[in-house]
C-alpha cells in the first residue's frame, strides 16, 4: 500500500487553496486517499479522517492555515499538532457556517442542523 505523507498531502491542500481543486474534489481525494493509502503518521492520518468528513462538518478552505500549521510541525511534535486539528474544530463558529453554506450545493444539505 502507498504512504501517503506530509509533502503529498500538503500539496493537495495548496492545490485546495489556490482552487485548482474544488470542495468536492479535496474530499473525493480523501475519501480514496483513507481506501488506497497508508499515512505517514497520526496528523497524516487525522487530518485525512477530517477531510473525509468535509461536507458533513462544514470543513472549508478557511480551515487551512490550521491544516498547513499541524503539517509543518515536526514529526517530534506530532501530539501538538494532533490535538491542534482536533481542538480547532471547537473554535469553528458553526452557525455562522451553516449560514454561508446553506445554498451551497456540496454543503447545503449539512446545513439544517
């Protein structure tokens, strides 16, 4: 099975930035990158699970200096960066989310809750 590792992921995430990959397609990369590959570590591995789950919890490109943040730590520096992915999600203001992408038609339909 291919690893997939920190340079590779943080290139699809650019790719995501600069918009020469859509919200659809970063989360189809996802979804086949947790099916056909091994990450590299945990924050690897964690930020593919929160890629996975794009639409349903309103993960969008405003999310990415965080992403590009925990992907730059150094290895050693894993568990910070771990829990960096997941505390940042509290802060996230939903609501003011749901109200941006309720017409969206990849996120929309996460949006009535």
């Amino acid at each position: 099975m291919e690893i997939l590792d920190r340079a590779t992921l943080r290139n699809q995430l650019v790719q995501w930035q600069e918009q020469t990959l859509s919200d659809e397609q970063i989360w189809h990369l996802a979804l086949r990158c947790k099916a056909q590959t091994q990450p590299e570590d945990q924050v690897v591995r964690d930020l593919i699970d929160i890629l996975c789950a794009l639409p349903e919890d309103l993960v969008t490109r405003d999310d990415l200096p965080v992403f590009f943040d925990a992907l730059d730590n150094p290895p050693e520096e894993e568990e910070m960066s771990v829990n960096l992915l997941w505390n940042y999600a509290d802060l996230i203001d939903i609501v003011a989310r749901r109200q941006a992408l309720a017409n969206d038609p990849l996120y929309g339909p996460y949006c009535n809750g």
